[in-house]
C-alpha cells in the first residue's frame, strides 16, 4: 500500500472547477472585446463599465490577453 492516495473523484472535480473557471474567463475577456469594438471603447473604459473590481481586472489580465 502506498502513502500516497489517489482520489479519482476529488481529483475530477478540482480539474472540472478549474476548466469552468478558465471558460468564465475566456467568456469575460470575450465580452470585455466585443463592448470595446462595438462602443469603440479603451479596456479601462469597458472594465469600468462592467464595474469589475481592480483585484479582479489584475487578475483577468495578468496573462497574456489572446
């Protein structure tokens, strides 16, 4: 028997949050995009319009933006 265990199920589900988490964020960056194309808009001035909060816009944009 091994000291380290496996658990399939915990280990499903931390990896299921994680990829709905990135998909949130692909989805923002995506909306964040569209509003500044269509109101022809700054990224600060589309942040502001969301009211995302600045911990959440450095989070967002910490990595690189595709």
């Amino acid at each position: 028997m091994s000291i380290f265990e496996y658990d399939e199920e915990k280990e499903l589900k931390l990896l299921r949050e994680a990829e709905f988490q990135a998909g949130l964020e692909q989805g923002m960056k995506a909306n964040i995009k569209n509003l500044m194309e269509t109101m022809g808009i700054s990224l600060d001035q589309a942040l502001d319009l969301l009211k995302v909060p600045e911990d959440k816009r450095k989070l967002l944009f910490s990595k690189d933006t595709k």
